[in-house]
C-alpha cells in the first residue's frame, strides 16, 4: 500500500514551458486535491476533484489544469511555465465519505521556474 | 470566506520544554478542526482533529481543545523531544461540497537537545 504517491520528485523549467505532475492514490479515494506551498503562506488549494471525470476550481487556480480520468490519477499541468509558479506541489486524497475525514499527501514536488 | 491564524515561527526550544502553538480561526457554522505536522523533506501528515465544540483531539502527547468561544484550537504538549521539529499546520473544514481544507501559514518548531 503506497497512499499517495508524485511523479516527479524535482524539476527545473524554463519560462514557457509545460509540464505535467502526477498523482496516484491506492486507496480507493473519491475525492483529490492539488496544493501549493510557499513559505509563510501555508498550502493553498489549486484544484480538486469529488470524483473520476469531475474536477473544481480552488482558491488559486489561474495557470493551472487539471484532469481525473481515472479514479486513482489526478493530473496537474503548467501549459506555460512562470516564475511565479515556482512553488513545491502538493497532492491530497480523502475517502470522500460524508464524516469529514483526514487527507493524505504525496511527498510533494519542488518545481523550479527560471 | 474561511480563514485560519496561526502564530508566525520559528518557535524555538530545548527539550522536554512546554509547548503551545496558538491557533485561531473565522469560519461559517461548525467547522472541524485539524493539526497537521509536515517533517522535513516530506508531505503532511495527520497530527490530531476535532469536529465539536469542547471535543479534545490528541495524538503523541500533543493536544488540542475545540473551543468555540474564543474560535481557537491551541496545540500543546507537555515536553518536547529533538524528534518534534517539524512545521505544524492548524487546519479546518466547514463541511463544504468538496471537503476542502482551509490551512493556516504553518509554525516552524526547532528543538534543541
């Protein structure tokens, strides 16, 4: 059982270029989240997904898709690369269940913008 | 909207000092309150989480209490190890559509031995 698991653990870009994380979760969970992290300013959420094929904007999700086509997998792309997404990423999953239950996260991704 | 308040780090101790990190938080209705941890180098994790007021969460001898008059959830332990640095994060959820989670700025805690 790996939870929650993020591909790739690093990566530099150029400004312009688009990339695509990954993350994949083993336990059955409906619901996906997608964060990002700058120092001070906590997490904050991009998008999220309550289940396969449907996805939800967050607090900050200019700059960002996203994609759920399968229940495990929820993608996040940078189709133009900015500085300013210089940030380290983060993927959550939770049961989705109507209790409100705990997230589990990836390891997280540092991306670099230059 | 939601929002969460945090005390700005580093918090800096010795070991097996008393330890309190302040949490206050602006939501609608009855929200559930979470502390994460997040350890150096990895993702958070799941410290401890009350869903009712006057409820005590508690987890590895931190404890936090849901009080709904003050709109605080304090994070405490009696001694600190070298092993608790981390950052920690007071979190909540006010039951919306996609169980979204509300975090503060995070509270960088340093031990020393």
């Amino acid at each position: 059982n790996a939870g929650v698991t993020q591909t790739p653990k690093f990566r530099v870009l150029k400004t312009g270029q688009s990339m695509t994380l990954l993350c994949a979760q083993d336990m059955n969970h409906e619901y996906m989240y997608w964060y990002r992290q700058d120092p001070g300013m906590g997490l904050r959420l991009i998008h999220y997904s309550v289940g396969e094929g449907t996805t939800a904007k967050g607090e900050v999700p200019d700059g960002y898709n996203v994609s759920r086509l399968k229940k495990q997998n929820f993608l996040l792309g940078l189709e133009s690369a900015a500085p300013s997404q210089t940030s380290v990423y983060f993927c959550a999953s939770t049961s989705g269940a109507k209790i409100i239950n705990e997230q589990f996260f990836g390891p997280g991704t540092r991306l670099t913008v230059l | 909207g939601d929002s969460v308040t945090q005390m700005e780090g580093p918090v800096t101790l010795s070991e097996e000092a008393f330890l309190t990190i302040n949490c206050t938080y602006t939501a609608t209705g009855y929200p559930s309150l979470f502390w994460y941890v997040q350890y150096p180098g990895e993702g958070l994790q799941l410290l401890l989480k009350a869903t009712k007021a006057d409820d005590k969460g508690s987890n590895k001898g931190f404890e936090a209490t849901y009080r709904k008059e003050t709109t605080s959830f304090h994070l405490e332990k009696g001694s600190v190890q070298v092993s608790d640095s981390a950052v920690y994060f007071c979190a909540l959820s006010d039951g919306n559509a996609g169980n979204m989670l509300t975090f503060g700025g995070g509270t960088r805690l340093m031990v020393k031995p």
